[in-house]
C-alpha cells in the first residue's frame, strides 16, 4: 500500500468533517468497547492467561530463527513449499510466480493485513489475474477502490448507503438498503468464484512450529471455502506469526476473538497443514506458505521488539481516543492507531510518519486492552525520542521544548514564570472562565475551549494549603 | 546468499547470537514444544462441559436438540426440516448413509458437498463445551465442505465425545490421530458478519443455520 502517513496532520483535520465517518466511528466505538468489555469479564483469570500469553510470544520472538526453522521444517514433512521474502517485492514475485507457473487466471483471497502491507493484489491484478476479496468489508473496498481503514473490520467507515450505491453499481442489480439482503446478494455475488478459483490466497493469524500448520479466524467462512477449494492454497504471512504449540492457539484464542469484539470464540478457526490426502474430495494439491520479512527483522533484538508480540486484535485503536475522532485512513497506511503509530515509522521510515508516534494523548488505554500487553505508549515515545535526536521535528516544536527544559531545570524561574503564566490565563478565560483563542497554538482550540486556570499554580495552592494546615494544628 | 539465509542472519545477528542457529538452539525449541505446555483456563470452562456447551450454543445461534439414540437422527432431521421449512434432500457424510432416512421421507445422498446443496449433514471427532465448538478433521470419508457449503449444517454430536477446553480436544486428537490432519476445522455456530455498520448478519459465505442433534 501507498504510504500516505506524510500527510497525517491534513488528513486527520478533513476526517474531522467528515460526517459520514464521524457517524461511522461514533457507531462503532461503542460496538467495540463495550464487547470487548462484556468478553473479557466472562473470564476469571484473564490477567494470567495475558501474562501467559505475553511471556509465549516473547519467547518465540527471543529464539524467531529456531522457531521459524522448526515451523519449516515440519511444513515441509507435511507437503507445503516454504518461501521466504525479505521484501515486499519478493513476496509479490514468489506469488506471481506460483500462480503463472500453474496457469492460474483467477484468485480468491481472505483478509491478509501482509497482503495490504505489500500490495499484492496490485501485483497480481498487474499481471492480469483476477483476484477477489470475499471478506465482505474487503470485497467493499475493492469496489470501492479503497484502502481498509481497520485491521479487523475493513469497512468500519463506510455508511450502508454507500455500500448500497457500489453494490448496484457492481451487480448490475436493484438498491437495496437493508442489511441481511445486501450481505446475502454478496455472498451470491461470490459464490462462483469460491468455485470457480485457480487459487485462494490467505494470511495467517498464527503458524504454528510444532505441526507446521497455519490457521485463520474468522467470522463469514471465507477463508475456510479460500483455503479448501481452489487445487492451490498460498498463505502470506509475516515471520513474527509463529507460536510454539496447539496448546499455545488455545490460550491466544481466549484472547483474540474477545479484545476485538467480545466474542467468546470466533465461528471459524481453519487449521491447514499440508495438502490433499489421497482420496479427499477438498482441499488444495499445492500448499506455498510465503514467510515475509519486509521490516519486522528491524524489531527482533531491538528495544521495539515488545510489538513483535502482536496478534492483530485491533482492540488498541478501537480504545484510542485519537483513532476514535479521526478513523483509520488518516495514518496514512494499513496500521492504523497505536499498534500502526509503532510499526508504520518503522516499516516504511519515520522520516514519512512523523506525525503518528505524536498522535497520542497518551491516556494508556491500549497498554491496558493488549492482550499481550505491548506497551505501546512507551514505544511511540521512544520514536518521540528518536525524532527529537534525529532533529527530524519542526524547528517551533524542538525551540519551544528547549524552552521548556530551560525554564524546568531552573525551579526559581519556573516558578516565577509559571505564576504570571496562571495569571495572564485566568485573565484570558474572562467571566466565562473559557479561553477561545490561544495564540500560537490555535489549531488546539478550534474545535474546543480550553477551561481557564484559577490564577494560581499548584505549588501556590498546595503551599497555602499547607500552611493553613499548619495553623489549624 | 538465499533470502531465508539472509532473513535468518538478521534475526541472529538482531539477537546478539553469533553464526548460524545450533542444533543445541533446535533441540531447546523442541524440548519446549514436546512440553506441550498449558496455559491458563477460564475456571467456569472446567465444569459440566456438556451443560456449557448447551449453554454456549443458545449464544452463538446455535440450535440443538438431544436424543437418545443414533437410530433417532433420521426422524429428527425430519422434524427440523419440517420446522425450518427446506427442502428434503440432504447431502452428508458415509457414516450416516446406513441410517433409516427412506422411513422419513429424506433423500440423503452419501458424498462431499457441492456448491449447490442446500442441507449438509455431518458428525464431529469431538466438542468443546467452553465455547460450544464442534470439530471436524478433514479425510476422505469427513470432508469439510460439507458443513461449510450448505446453507444448513446438522452436525451429530456424541455426548461421549464432549471435551471441556479447546487444550483437551488436541489432546485428544494427538492420542487417536497423531498429527492435526489438513483439515482442522472448529465451528462455533453459523457463519456470520458485521461488515457492513457494524450490524449482526447471521449467513455470510458459510451456513446460516447451525443444528446440533446431541445422542446420549
């Protein structure tokens, strides 16, 4: 995918007034949090099975190669090919390759993130083969000819008259606006081309090195019929997916399905290893699994490798409050919110991304829903930190927090300057106690007032406090 | 230099970890893995796991229904076809072909699914109550088609094969079976998506009707 996260600040202002998003997200916040919250006080010992599953993954990411050679290697004893690419552009190429090497002209997928990330479809569509996304939210946006603006639910910011608009365009069909009859005329639309496909193509949530199967999580049952039906099954995935056991998906599906919706289980959970037994009716007789590196090797041993424990939940963008207001698009690439605000700087450069470790207030709520308790807000500070020293922040940024350090490093000054600075406010708030305006950063209170303080600082007040205290004793 | 080995010497030399991965790294991860080593359960999944399944299909949208005997699958099916108003032709798997369908009126035609099949019938390796999750493991006499194709999945569950966590079905499957087969297949209720505004549809691209018949 193009990355456009350059144009953060412009995007995220327009997303503003954007009325049908703001619709959208307003609708969905609600949807995700509650869930999520409802899901996870189903279980009694949720914090164990997060530190459990936290301490797994570590593990795996602290030895990738041995996991990753083991993984291979049992694949491989199952009848899979495994690929390894270490860019985008390789990754493109192998998958080219399988399908021109096999005549393949049609391809069904189901929801990839790696695939978005290396532009795949592109690659593929480029060379003349036709390719279909059957998740739903992905089978709107390629009508749409849009990005996904979640990593869970594609969709999440298009209205139901949109849709409605681009199914009659593509069906050739009379609108409709209700929902089970639109989503039943998809899955009508799509059915021949489960059938029909030379090749599906999937992610995979987790591959797993014990028994060298991938698997997928879904909810429709697409990437089941993708991986079952077409005489070749290629999954993209990236190199940090690898868990140790089975046992090891038993604990992670506690923790996936919950912090993205709530849901106790997802309804479908795929288990692939290997190809087409003798006398099977289904399944693919080629298996390709193509591991792709593409940036994550940057993460193994470095002080960001905490989010090398990922597991795509999304439950991060949908408790932030920034992702909440502005919607996915305007990261300006396929990770959106927190979990994207990290590894957006460092798949594509931060040099293109700035603006993302610094869309955060901050609040903590992600590194409270991760169920594998990436600190994230630690991570976007420490790409704060790296720009700052890189000096790849505006000079008015970096001047005024020289300016800062000059005044705290010095109390007496602070102090001094802190109290004229309460005051002047307090002035500035008037009768109503609101500043509308403030200068230098009046971006900020465009679209809210900033409550005025009450004249004096909180050292003043504590002190004063204090002091009665005394008295009273 | 190959990408994989180039992938590989990153992650090695990212770790700090000279040269290539040892066998003594190999044989540490696979110490681990034959540890098989569990983790954490919900402490409401360790009890009566067939009342938790009964509980947990209710929730998922799954209908169920218990008799006592396999010999009262045919008539049950009847019922339910009765009830939902479809059509009396199912497609399902070889061990249920001997059963007495002709008595109820059923056609039922022993082979895999094909995209036209409206009523796929099939049996399950086991349960889980925890989540009220079926398995089904893929070969040549249980394919997965079958309960993924139709717009109406019958799944004939065995009481006997009803296990409480996810954990204790790999378990199980390692002591009869060995190694997962291609097809490992876990379904938890009719297909679903909220793709669009984030509305509930039950009936995506898999069955819009999941039917559990329970035999005691």
């Amino acid at each position: 995918m193009q990355v456009q996260s350059m144009h953060f600040k412009q995007t995220a202002s327009s997303k503003l007034n954007d009325a049908v998003l703001q619709t959208a997200l307003k609708k969905s916040k609600g949807k995700f949090v509650d869930g999520r919250a409802l899901g996870v006080a189903q279980i009694d010992n949720w914090e164990d099975i997060r530190t459990f599953a936290a301490s797994m993954r570590d593990r795996v990411i602290d030895n990738l190669d041995a996991y990753l050679l083991e993984f291979e290697r049992n694949a491989i004893r199952r009848g899979a090919e495994v690929h390894w690419a270490e860019t985008a552009e390789e990754a493109n190429s192998i998958v080219l390759g399988i399908a021109q090497r096999n005549g393949v002209k049609t391809i069904t997928k189901s929801k990839s993130m790696v695939t978005e990330e290396i532009a795949l479809n592109d690659a593929l569509i480029g060379a003349g083969i036709r390719v279909m996304e059957t998740d739903l939210g992905e089978y709107i946006l390629q009508l749409a000819e849009e990005p996904p603006s979640h990593i869970v639910a594609p969709a999440v910011h298009k209205s139901k008259e949109q849709v409605a608009e681009l199914f009659m365009k593509a069906h050739h069909k009379p609108r409709l606006t209700d929902i089970p009859a639109m989503t039943r005329e998809a899955r009508e639309q799509l059915r021949s081309h489960f059938l029909g496909a030379d090749m599906g193509i999937s992610g995979a949530n987790f591959v797993i090195a014990e028994t060298g199967t991938t698997l997928t999580v879904t909810n429709e049952g697409n990437a089941d019929l993708v991986t079952t039906l077409p005489r070749i099954h290629c999954v993209v995935t990236g190199i940090e997916k690898v868990i140790p056991t089975l046992e090891d998906f038993a604990t992670l599906i506690r923790l996936l399905p919950r912090s993205a919706i709530g849901q106790s289980i997802a309804n479908y959970l795929t288990l692939t290893t290997g190809v087409k037994a003798h006398g099977e009716s289904d399944g693919p007789e080629q298996m390709h699994i193509v591991l792709v590196d593409a940036g994550r090797t940057k993460l193994v041993g470095s002080d960001m490798k905490d989010m090398l424990r990922c597991i795509r939940c999304g439950a991060c963008m949908n408790h932030c409050p920034v992702y909440q207001n502005i919607g996915g698009h305007a990261y300006g690439w396929v990770y959106p919110g927190p979990m994207g605000s990290v590894l957006t700087p460092t798949y594509v450069g931060i040099e293109n991304a700035g603006d993302l470790p610094n869309a955060a207030t901050f609040c903590g709520e992600c590194q409270v829903v991760c169920p594998v308790k990436i600190p994230l807000p630690d991570l976007m500070r420490k790409w704060r930190e790296r720009q700052f020293d890189m000096q790849l922040r505006p000079f008015s940024e970096r001047a005024a927090i020289a300016m800062w350090g000059y005044f705290v490093k010095r109390p007496a000054l602070y102090s001094f300057a802190t109290r004229i600075a309460a005051r002047v406010a307090a002035l500035m708030g008037g009768r109503e106690k609101l500043i509308h305006s403030l200068p230098g950063i009046d971006g900020w209170t465009q679209g809210r007032d900033m409550p005025a303080p009450e004249g004096k600082t909180f050292r003043e007040m504590y002190a004063a406090r204090l002091a009665a205290q005394k008295v009273k004793t | 230099m190959s990408a994989r080995d180039n992938i590989l010497a990153r992650i090695r030399s990212q770790s700090g970890k000279a040269g290539l991965t040892t066998n003594a790294d190999l044989e540490a991860v696979r110490a681990h893995i034959s540890s098989r080593e569990r983790g954490p359960v919900p402490t409401f999944a360790m009890h009566d796991p067939v009342q938790h399944f009964i509980e947990e299909c209710a929730r998922l949208s799954t209908t169920i229904v218990e008799v006592g005997d396999i010999s009262a699958v045919p008539l049950e099916v009847a019922r339910y076809i009765d009830r939902a108003s479809l059509q009396q032709r199912c497609v399902g798997w070889e061990e249920f072909a001997a059963l007495d369908w002709q008595g109820t009126g059923i056609q039922y035609d022993s082979r895999p699914a094909t995209g036209d099949d409206l009523i796929g019938i099939t049996g399950c390796f086991c349960a889980i109550g925890e989540t009220g999750t079926l398995l089904l493991l893929g070969a040549p006499n249980t394919p997965k088609s079958t309960a993924l194709l139709p717009e109406t999945h019958i799944c004939i569950v065995r009481k006997s094969r009803m296990v409480p966590t996810m954990e204790d079905a790999f378990q199980l499957m390692c002591d009869e079976i060995g190694e997962p087969p291609r097809a490992t297949f876990f379904v938890s209720g009719p297909s679903r998506t909220a793709d669009i505004e984030q509305t509930i549809v039950i009936g995506a691209h898999g069955p819009y009707r999941v039917h559990v018949i329970l035999i005691s």
